[in-house]
C-alpha cells in the first residue's frame, strides 16, 4: 500500500483511513501504515495479553496480531476481515479489523478531541473524532492499545533514573503534546532531569499562539528555549508547526524537536525538510534528554558569544565617545590658548 500520498510537508493536513468494526467506523492515520492483507491464519502464543490472537510471518517478518474489536470491548464474531499493518515507535503490528472503508484527506482542523469525559489523564484509546457522511468516525490512539498490551513498548521512563542527580535548569521549553498521559509524563521526566521551566501546550495551535504572544512581547528569547512537538495533534500537527515556526526569519532560530511515535525514514525526511533540529521516537526519553541538552548548549552559547559581541561593541562605542570629547575638550583648550 502506498502512503506516501501527501506531496508536501507541513500542510496541516493527513490521510485518515476509515475501516469498521461491527456497526462502529473508526480510523487510522495513513502515516502508520505499511500494508492492509487478507485475513490469515495466525499461530496462538501461550499466556500472551486476551487482545493478542497471536503471531504470522509474511515475507519472513514476524508480526503480532491484535484483535482490536478486544481491545475495544466488543463482542468477537468470528469475521475473517482484514489486517491492518502498522509501524510505529519501531514496532510492526497487525490489528484486525472488519472492513476498510476508505482514505480521506482532512485537516487537523477539522478533528475534534475528545473533552475530559472521554480522555482523562488515565488515557484513552480515542484521540480524535471527525464527522464524514454524516457519521462520526473516531481515531483511536494505536500507541496506547499497544502500550496497555505490553507497557515496555511505552515511554522508557527508566532511561531517566540511570541520568543521576543534574542540577536545575533555567532554560525554558515549550511543549506540544495532546496526549494527557503522555504530556504528563514527558513533563515528569523532564523536571527529574532538570528542566523545570516547562509551558506544556495540548497541540501545535496552542503552541504557535503562545510563540506569537511572546514574539509580539518582546520576550520570546526569555521565555521560550526549545520547542518539543508531536506530530499528530488536532487543530495544528507538528510538521505545520515546525514549518510556521523554521520559516519565520524571527523565531527560526528556536530549537524545535519532533518527538513522535510516527518518526520513520519517510517521516525524518519530511522534519528535516521543515527544518527540525532532532526527530526522535517516543520510547526514547533519554534520547531526549541528551538532544535537548545539546541543542540547549549550542543555543547558549550562540547567545553568550552575541551577548559578548554587543557588549564589545558597547564597550568601543563608549570609549569612542570618550576619546572624540576628549579631542574636542583639549581643541577647545588650545583654541583658548591662542
């Protein structure tokens, strides 16, 4: 199957592949998607997760298989259907579904997240519902059903326990994470490694408005360091922010990093393109760290060596000034003189 269907990058738009389970009609982000197959056969592993069928090996690569209509509490019927092939945060996984639908290109504007009553902060498997045909069509979080199957495969909060005691950081980060789980826990690990000046923002909207505020302030320099983004988010996704923010001659100096499920080869190419000074996947927290830690570096000192600069130049323009009053003071002596 070929997804690589949008010609550009940073349009704020996506494909959304809609497929049903029973009567219900949810959907996938296409960026996910290595294939869709027939309904096979799949070998059962002994005491693995009730959503979990089991595993199969097409073309010698083998793939769990997810029963998502358990996942989702729904009745099983017994349908052959199809699977769906995905790849994210470096794992390959069949999730079985009934039907597929169709592709449809929306934008991120167009997709409404689910208030509080649906996504608490214990998370949810719904990050968006969109209306088309006059039905909704949800889009559920695949990271969070494969995380609550096998919760290894989440965010490697350990990586940050093995960094040791840091001393606090001032540097101020700006963070665009819809998730209420994963937000939540990103700012926690950040805090332990120091960074403690955190404005954490629910999607990339938020987040360009709170640039723009600070920009049209004057304080955008104080308050903002680095910009940690997701990619899929409603209203504005992470590629569209990174564009906004990398092609404005005013804010291109901010160090932007994608921290996304959905960083693959396709997708690296699509962040450097934008501009994007680190694209890493989700489980790798550390790795975070130590990108942050880098480009907050390089960022400062870029900082100190202009700060020291205009200081120089202030320090010159000063002595210049004394030096011409000087001259002048000793002419006019001299003109007295005479």
């Amino acid at each position: 199957m070929d997804t690589n269907i949008l010609l550009e990058s940073g349009t704020n738009e996506l494909e959304i592949l809609e497929f049903t389970l029973g009567d219900n009609h949810y959907g996938i982000n296409v960026a996910k998607i290595r294939e869709i197959l027939s309904y096979q056969k799949v070998t059962p592993v002994p005491n693995t997760h009730p959503s979990v069928e089991g595993i199969f090996m097409p073309r010698e690569v083998m793939i769990t298989v997810i029963n998502l209509k358990k996942c989702l509490g729904m009745e099983d019927d017994g349908q052959e259907g199809l699977f769906i092939i995905t790849n994210f945060n470096k794992l390959d996984v069949a999730f079985h579904v009934d039907q597929v639908v169709g592709i449809h290109r929306v934008s991120w504007n167009e997709i409404i997240k689910p208030d509080s009553t649906i996504n608490g902060e214990d998370g949810s498997v719904a990050t968006g519902v969109i209306k088309m045909d006059g039905k909704l069509v949800v889009i559920l979080d695949f990271e969070a059903i494969v995380s609550s199957i096998s919760p290894e495969t989440g965010l490697r909060v350990n990586d940050i326990e093995q960094i040791g005691e840091r001393s606090r950081s001032e540097d101020p980060i700006l963070i665009a994470e819809d998730s209420p789980l994963l937000s939540s826990l990103i700012t926690d690990c950040l805090k332990k490694a120091g960074y403690e000046k955190l404005i954490v923002t629910c999607n990339g909207q938020e987040a360009w408005d709170k640039i723009q505020e600070f920009e049209k302030a004057g304080t955008l320099d104080e308050n903002v360091h680095c910009v940690i983004t997701d990619i899929e988010m409603p209203q504005m996704d992470g590629h569209r922010l990174t564009k906004l923010i990398k092609s404005d001659d005013k804010l291109k100096h901010l160090p932007v990093i994608i921290f996304s499920s959905l960083v693959n080869e396709e997708m690296r190419r699509k962040g450097e393109s934008l501009g994007a000074d680190a694209q890493l996947t989700k489980p790798e927290i550390g790795s975070l760290v130590d990108a942050i830690d880098e480009l907050l570096a390089k960022r400062n000192n870029k900082f100190n060596i202009s700060d020291a600069k205009h200081g120089y130049e202030s320090y010159k323009e000063s002595i210049d000034r004394g030096l011409n009053t000087s001259i002048e003071s000793a002419r006019t002596q001299m003109n007295s003189a005479k």
